[in-house]
C-alpha cells in the first residue's frame, strides 16, 4: 500500500537524509532573527491588535506554503516585525530579560533532539544534568546533601508544586477548609491561585500587612500565625517574597523563618526575581535565611539571563516530593525506583517535559556563574542610579528604593486643577509611550492610585536611555493634562 501524501511529506522531518535542509532551514532562520535584531531601533513597532489581527486572521492554515523562505517571509510580516524586543534597552516593563548566547545554544540543541525529560529512557545524560544542576542551585541557596528539586515550566507552576507539598505535609488530621496559607499584600497572585487549585478555600490564602519597604512585617505574620492556632486553623505554609514583582521587596527572610520554625509550619520562599543574587559576589547577603525555607522557587529566565521558559522548585528535605509522585506500569513502575534508575518524572507535575536544564547547563559551562552574577548586579547598579534620577526629579514621586531592579514611581502635575488628573495622566503616558514604540515601561497600583513602574534587567540599558524614557513620559502625561485642564473643575 502506497501512502503519497505521507511520501511527499517525508522530507520534512528531521533525520540523517534531510541534514542539510536543515542546516539551510535554521541558518535562514536564525539569520531573519539576526538581520531583525540589527534593525530593531526600538522595543516595539506600536501595533495595535485591531491592525495585526485582520492580518494573522486571513493565512490559510489549510493550504502550506511548501517553502522556508517564503514561510519567513509571511512570519516577519505577522511577527518579527512587530515583535517585542526584550533585548532593546528601552524595553523597561516586566520581568523579561535579554538572553545569553550560550542559552540559545542550548536552545537550538534541546529543540532538535527533543529530549522529554520524564524518564530515563526519554532522555539519558539529560536526566543528570538536570539533577547536577538541581543539587547545585541548592548549593547556592545554602541547602544540605537531603536537598532535591525539579525543574518546571515557570514561578507560578513551581509555586503551585511547593504549596501542594505543604498542603499533603499539613492536612494529617486536618480537613481543606481549615487550612490556610500566608503571605504579604506584596506576594504574587499565583500563590491565590495555586491555592484555588489545590481545593482549598476562597479565604484560605490570607494576607498580612507590609512596612514602608513593602516587606513583609514580622510582627503581622506572628499576629496571624497566632490568630489561626487560636481559631483553630492549620496553617499549611508561609510564602516569603525574595523579590517582589511590583518592587522588588525582599521580605525579612531570617525573621520570617524563625517564626515559621517556632510555629512548625512549612517555608516556601518564591525567589523567581530575585534568585539572580544567589549569583551576585556582592549582594548574595540579600538572601540571607533562604537556607532555612523547606522549598524555594526559582526562576532563570528572570535573573539568569535565559530563554522562556527555565524554572526550578527546590526542596530542602528531597524526600517530600513524594506527594507528587505517581508510578505508571507504562512509564515509571516502581520496580524502576527500586533499581534506582531515575526517572525525573517521579517529582514533577508534569509528564512530557522540555530538557530546559540544558540552556543553563550551557551557560554555566561558557561564562560561569560569576559572570551571570556581574550582569544581574550591573542591572541592580542601574536602579539604585535610576532611583536617584527619579527621586530628585521634581516631575515624579518615587514609592520605594528597591533593593533590585525595580522602580515604581508616577508622574505628577504642576500645582493647580490639573494635579488631580495625575491618574489618568499617567495611564494615558503609558499607552502614548507603548503606541510609539519608542519605549515600553509598566503600570501597576499603589494604595489605588496609577503608578508606572521600570523593571531593568538590560545591562545595556544606560542612564540617559532612562533619563530619555522619563522626558518622553512627562511629555505625553503633561500634553494630557493640557488638553484637559480647560475642563477641569478649577476648584
């Protein structure tokens, strides 16, 4: 029986026959994307979805183009060129970070091989080189040899695999609704919902109060931890911030451990943004006391410089990513454990996963750790020195001097009936300057006003392009303000 179609498809797949179409494929590519980079004056075009969508919306998917160059040619007109650009330094938004060239070596590698790191038989030398790289971030936490981990697809999902942890360390006795989890009003959002996923209640996950700093205060969590034993609560685990999204916060992490030691109750530590100082020669003091949380979040396509998507959830005690453990006749029975073949599958929450290791197994090999800790640090340079242009600047008020990256500050009219317009001001600055695409900054709020924020992870990125991104902002809050003072009420 003859299979036509499958024939004439054969020469698509990647194998020893079609080495050099794939050669000719990737160099076509990773050529589009360089001669893209080169060009790219700016973070981003300033298209809008209204205009791309129409585009994207008329491909025929049902009818192939049969040719790489042409299918290069329709992606830069449906992505490359409007794409936005995390390595520009004016790309000041969220917690995306330029990448390292060793990574997207890795990148290239991973994906042709395509390894599935859930067992052994998927993926050999790769499952050790996942583990080798497990055992030393745990080292740079501080860590003993009990210590295990797992990569994942992200802080949110590492979140979500330490508190299901704490949640089956915890609920002996106890029923879902009595249980709880803490954290400060400054934590992530994925640890709420990590909390909706594993059943527990609407008020399960509690929040306690920060200081000036936006840290979370010692005092309160003691308050809380107090409050639930004496209503009978069980507080399943305390999430500490080492690196807060909105500011940069890094909560008390020694006090917060002792508290949680007195109390027996689980530390996890999300460090997905600030995991970058675990490589800083100057700063790694910051994280001073993460040694002592029972699990710790890890995110190196934050701080570390690497492609989306390279995580990592860590252990102190290895043996309680029992709970998410589950054995398959098909995949991972338990006679494979009991030979000791490691199947990485048997502590992850997913099944299929990507050989993600390897990106940072190869930046480690090339530059080293202290080499990714120097830009991580110069990042950290440039926002204490940003800080300072902001606070001194009389157009803007400053939240918070953060002890990383960030910087959230806001725009503010000159006295008169338009400072009340200071809110809107400062959203429509935001959209101004992303339609632009001259620059791209964040927004978030602050005790219910509108404030902008930078989150810098560009070494590239230099004092006077902030100095340049701050005019450009007061220039379109303020043509804002002019535009409606007319209107406003002028008492």
């Amino acid at each position: 029986m003859t299979y036509p179609h499958a024939e004439a498809a054969r020469p698509y797949l990647f194998n020893d026959r079609t080495l050099e179409d794939y050669r000719a494929a990737m160099a076509a590519g990773t050529g589009r994307v360089a001669d893209r980079i080169r060009r790219a004056d700016r973070p981003f075009s300033g298209v809008s979805p209204e205009r791309l969508a129409p585009e994207i919306a008329a491909i025929d998917l049902e009818r192939p183009l049969h040719d790489h160059a042409a299918a290069l040619d329709e992606l830069e007109r449906v992505y490359l060129r409007d794409a936005v650009y995390f390595h520009h330094p004016r790309y000041l938004a969220h917690l995306n970070c330029p990448v390292v060239i060793p990574a997207l070596l890795g990148e290239a590698v991973l994906s042709a091989v395509n390894s599935s790191l859930d067992t052994w038989d998927q993926s050999a030398g790769g499952t050790l080189i996942e583990r080798r790289l497990i055992e030393w971030t745990a080292g740079r936490i501080g860590f003993g040899p009990a210590a295990d981990g797992v990569f994942t697809s992200g802080g949110s999902q590492s979140n979500l695999h330490a508190l299901l942890l704490a949640r089956e360390e915890a609920r002996a006795g106890a029923s879902l609704a009595r249980l709880r989890v803490i954290t400060s009003e400054a934590g992530h959002f994925s640890v709420r919902k990590a909390a909706n996923l594993l059943g527990l209640g609407p008020d399960a996950v509690v929040t306690v109060e920060t200081d000036a700093d936006r840290r979370m205060r010692p005092a309160a969590l003691a308050r809380e931890l107090d409050r639930c034993r004496r209503a009978g609560l069980v507080v399943m685990a305390v999430v500490a911030t080492a690196g807060t999204t909105d500011f940069g916060s890094i909560d008390p992490l020694p006090e917060i451990a002792s508290l949680c030691e007195t109390a027996g109750v689980w530390l996890h530590v999300d460090a997905a943004y600030g995991c970058g100082l675990l490589v800083s020669r100057r700063r790694r003091h910051l994280l001073d006391g993460v040694e002592r949380a029972d699990s710790v979040t890890v995110d190196f396509h934050k701080s570390f410089f690497q492609p989306v998507s390279s995580s990592a959830v860590l252990v102190r005690d290895g043996a309680t990513l029992r709970h998410a453990a589950h054995h398959a006749d098909y995949l991972n029975p338990r006679r494979m454990a009991e030979r000791g073949i490691p199947n990485q599958v048997d502590k992850s929450l997913q099944t299929t996963r990507r050989f993600d290791a390897l990106k940072l197994w190869l930046t480690l090999r090339v530059m080293g750790p202290d080499a990714v800790g120097e830009l991580f640090d110069e990042v950290v340079d440039r926002a204490a020195a940003s800080y300072a242009l902001v606070a001194a600047d009389p157009r803007f008020e400053v939240v918070t001097r953060s002890p990383l990256s960030t910087l959230v500050f806001r725009y503010v009219p000159p006295e008169g009936p338009g400072r009340k317009l200071a809110d809107d001001a400062n959203l429509y600055a935001r959209e101004a300057l992303a339609a632009s695409g001259e620059a791209v900054v964040a927004g978030t709020t602050v005790d219910g006003r509108h404030y902008l924020k930078f989150t810098l992870l560009n070494p590239e990125t230099t004092l006077d392009d902030i100095a340049h991104v701050l005019d450009l902002l007061a220039g379109h809050a303020q043509r804002y303000v002019d535009d409606l003072v007319p209107l406003a009420d002028p008492r």
